[in-house]
C-alpha cells in the first residue's frame, strides 16, 4: 500500500493497511463477522474496525495473531495471559472476516 500512512513506520502497517482496505471493499462481510463474533449491530462495526487497528497500533506482536484462525484466537482470548488475551479479542473480528473470503 502507500508509505504516506501515519502508520506507515508501524511494524503492523501491512495489515492495518488489509484491515481498512477490507473494510470499505467487504463492508457486508465485516457486519456479519462482527455479529457472529460479538452478538452486536452493525452500529459496533465502525467501533470493532477501531479495536482492530488500535491493537495492532498498540502491540507490535499482535501482527503474530493475525493468521491464526478464529476458534485458535478465541481459546487464546480465554486462557492467554494479558496482554495475548486482549490482543486477541480485538483481532478475532479481522480472523473472521478473513476466513470469509
């Protein structure tokens, strides 16, 4: 994607930079992960988005959980330690979302 991102320096940039492209490519396909995911409307979509890139903004290793699975980051959001567990939670929508495809 482009460098021009203020996250551009971020070591997670790539996929915040997947995580927005999907977004406004797939919005149907983000409010149905975000359902399933959270039992929430639509009106959570725009806030489960921002949890995304906040976690992978906040935490150079979360970039490591993006390709796990769904069901593997919703065991870790269980019974990982912090901050593993929150890092998971934000991300399991993403999860969702790209295993739809």
């Amino acid at each position: 994607m482009t460098t021009d991102r203020p996250w551009a320096d971020l070591p997670n940039a790539k996929h915040i930079d997947a995580v927005l492209a999907d977004v406004k490519a797939r919005p149907e396909v983000w409010k149905a992960a975000l359902d399933a995911a959270l039992g929430a409307a639509w009106v959570a979509a725009l806030g489960a988005v921002g949890d995304v890139i906040r976690a992978l903004v906040a935490w150079g290793e979360a970039g490591d959980l993006v390709d796990l699975p769904p069901d593997v980051l919703r065991t870790m959001a269980d019974l990982a330690p912090e901050p593993v567990n929150h890092q998971a939670v934000l991300l399991l929508p993403w999860t969702i979302v790209r295993e739809a495809t």
